[in-house]
C-alpha cells in the first residue's frame, strides 16, 4: 500500500472557503430569527450561530498557521 504525502498547499484556500461558507451559513441564520415566530427556533439558531462563532475563531487561527507554514516552506 503506497502513502500519500501530505500535500497542504491549498490549506489556506480551504480554510478560507470554510469561513465564507460558515459566516454565509451565520447570516441566513440571523435572516430566519428575525422572521420566525418560534422562539424554540429562534433558540437554537441562536445557539448555533453561537457554535459557528467558535468555529470561525479555531478556523481563523487556523489559517493564520497554515499562512505562516505556507511562507515557510511547511518545515
């Protein structure tokens, strides 16, 4: 069984996508709990929108390192 190398030359532009998909993901969120009637709705997209903010911090940081390894020549 051959190995694959790790390649992680498009991280940044994955991560990257990731964020723009989360933050759009965050903003139909905000759209539907000025909408709905449903405070159980409302709740749990606020908890969500909550988890997604979490996310985004991780995957900021994240893509602060892979930018910084990506200068470096992933050493």
């Amino acid at each position: 069984m051959k190995h694959n190398p790790d390649d992680r030359s498009d991280n940044v532009e994955k991560i990257q996508f990731n964020i723009n998909h989360t933050i759009r993901n965050m903003e139909l969120a905000e759209e539907m709990i000025e909408i709905t009637d449903d405070p159980k709705m409302k709740k749990a997209l606020e908890e969500k929108n909550e988890r997604r903010r979490e996310a985004l911090n991780s995957m900021r940081a994240e893509i602060r390192d892979e930018a910084l390894d990506r200068e470096r020549g992933y050493e």
